[in-house]
C-alpha cells in the first residue's frame, strides 16, 4: 500500500509537471523523438492506423483545419467524436481544447463566434 502514498496531491504535482514542461521543452522533444512508439500508440487508442493518421495529416498539408497554421505530427491532437470514436481530422492542440470545452457542439461555437464579432476581439482572423 506505500506506493499509494504520495507526499502531494495531484493538483501540486501537475502544476509542478507543467512547470517543469514549459522550463524544458527540449527535453520533452527529445523524449518524443526517442520514443517511436509514441504515434503508434496514439493512433491505437483513436483505432486508426499510422498509414491512416499519415493521410489524414497529408490531406490536411500538415495544418490544422480549424485555425490554418501548420501543426507538428508529433505535437499534433487526434480530434475524434466522442459519442461513436469516429477519428474527425488532426487538430493542433489548442483547438482541440477549443472544441472540447465548447462541448462539441457548433450551435455553441457559432455563438461565441457571433459574441466575438460583436463584442470585439484581439488576433488576426
């Protein structure tokens, strides 16, 4: 049972993940390189092949669908719907957050579209 005891909560000892993940970038690519099972294994768990993400990625011309700036394989999100599994596209990973957190649901992203618009925004379009 020690090994279920930890000297932090899970809040601390994420915050202290993402610390250390912004200080050394580097390093974390250098992982990802090594590891070439890290797209196999992503492509696993959405059930697609690594010939089947290469050529959704390639369709795309290695960006990301919904802002339109190139997106790094590796570094890359698999979009799926969550109700059926169903692999949409390759996502940069901000705008997979981006969806997730506006559920999934295109009458809630229109609207927040729409409030943009309206209220005013920072960026380019």
């Amino acid at each position: 049972m020690k090994h279920l005891l930890k000297s932090r909560c899970n809040d601390c000892l994420g915050s202290e993940y993402k610390r250390w993940s912004k200080a050394n970038p580097e390093t974390i690519r250098e992982y990802r390189a090594k590891d070439k099972w890290t797209l196999k294994k992503r492509c696993k768990r959405h059930g697609i092949s690594e010939t089947e993400f290469w050529s959704i990625y390639e369709e795309q011309d290695g960006t990301c669908p919904v802002c339109d700036k190139a997106v790094e394989a590796e570094d890359s999100a698999i979009d799926h719907n969550h109700n059926t599994g169903k692999v949409r596209g390759i996502l940069c990973k901000p705008c997979n957050r981006g969806i997730g957190l506006l559920g999934d649901n295109p009458k809630t992203m229109i609207r927040a579209a729409a409030y943009l618009q309206d209220k005013g925004y920072y960026g380019s379009d």
